[in-house]
C-alpha cells in the first residue's frame, strides 16, 4: 500500500502533472521546465525529485546539464499504469495543450545566455 500511495501522491500537485506531460514529448533540464512552468529553480528541483523517488522520472548527466525524462515504468506496476494513462489523459486540458504547443520554442542554449 504504501508504494501505491506515494505514486498517487506524486501526481497530486499541478504542476508535476504538467512536468510528465512535457517530458512526454522530449527530455528537458530544469531551466527548461522552470521557464515552462514559470515557477522557481528549487521549486522545479523539488517537483522533480518527488517524480524521480515515486518512480515516474529518471535523469542522466550530460556535462553541464542534467537531463530529465520520463522512465518505462519498470519499477512500479503502479507507475507503469499510470505513465500509460497519463499519455492520453489531459491532452485537451487548456494548461497542458499550451505548454506543449510551446515546448519547441524553449531551448536552454537560450535560456542560459540571458
């Protein structure tokens, strides 16, 4: 049970919804997300460790960057369930459809040279 309610626990903030919605669509740094979202660095960073320890997300680092994407699921059948869900739920949700028509426009080489 209590792996169960850390996955639905992960899910329960807006925002964290929002982040597997875009990661979805390509892999992303947390200064790309932060723009996305708007919101703080840390608050960013905190989304993306609740993620990463329910089992949705995953990073890997290259250089300078840390890139974050979504897992296959294979460490929880809950996730699992949930990732394959997530892929067609929330598509016409006005929040989710603009930030997705607005993913190919962030670019972190951009946004670091500010």
């Amino acid at each position: 049970m209590k792996d169960f309610i850390k996955t639905i626990k992960a899910l329960s903030d807006p925002n964290r919804v929002k982040i597997l919605k875009m990661l979805q669509h390509k892999s992303m740094c947390v200064c790309e997300l932060q723009v996305a979202l708007g919101v703080a660095q840390p608050t960013v960073s905190k989304h993306l460790k609740i993620l990463e320890e329910a089992g949705f997300v995953t990073y890997e680092k290259d250089g300078l960057w840390v890139n974050y994407h979504l897992t296959d699921g294979s460490s929880s059948p809950y996730v699992a369930s949930l990732l394959g869900n997530l892929r067609h739920w929330l598509e016409e949700e006005p929040e989710v459809a603009r930030l997705k028509k607005e993913l190919p426009m962030i670019n972190r080489e951009d946004i670091c040279r500010k």
